[in-house]
C-alpha cells in the first residue's frame, strides 16, 4: 500500500459509519506504515498469508463528544484486492458507556483517495 487513502469504517448493527484519511508508506516487502489524520495515530501494517493486518491504540470519541485519550485497542484486517476488511474494537477502560473489555467487529472499506 502506497499513498492517500479514505478509510469508512461502519457498525453492523446500527448502520452508523465515520470516514478517514489514511495515507499508507511502504516500509518494506510487505509492510507500510499507516497515518490516521483523524486520531493522529497510526500504525504498521503487515500482509499476512495474503490479508493486511494492523494492531493499533486509539482514542475513544464518544456520541456525546467526549473523548478517552487511548481508550481503545483496533485490530485491522483487510483484503488486498478489494480492500474490504473488519476491525475488532476493544474498549481499554470504560469509555462510552461501554466497560473495559467490551468488544465489537466493524466492517471496514478502504478506497484510493481522488
């Protein structure tokens, strides 16, 4: 992966979805590092027995807008051809409403930036 992406990562169960810029910098065979515009966190991803796979902490931003410095754990996993993929949330501390521990799987779509 290489360049200016938009990540929608959307919930299942309520059809609610936030979009992203990602930009993506290939660090090797394999390997690129990935930027996240809207946390201003990142981190790398690796293709593993052919799906992109990246463990991240982010930042919890709640519907009533306040927001949990590292309060949550993502594991990305996508597709290489389609750029579809999954991410599984787990919530680091209570966040949300939702207690440490708390998971949840999010569809994700990736596509090339215009």
């Amino acid at each position: 992966m290489s360049g200016h992406y938009l990540r929608t990562e959307t919930n299942p169960q309520t059809g609610e979805s936030v979009t992203d810029d990602w930009y993506a910098t290939p660090c090797g065979d394999g390997c690129a590092d990935m930027s996240n515009t809207l946390s201003g966190g990142g981190g790398q991803a690796m293709l593993v027995n052919g799906q992109w796979t990246m463990d991240i902490a982010m930042g919890a931003t709640c519907a009533d807008g306040t927001s949990v410095p590292l309060g949550l754990a993502a594991h990305d996993t996508w597709d290489p051809n389609t750029l579809e993929g999954t991410v599984q949330v787990t919530y680091n501390v209570p966040a949300c409403g939702n207690p440490a521990g708390y998971q949840t799987t999010n569809d994700v779509q990736i596509t090339q930036a215009p």
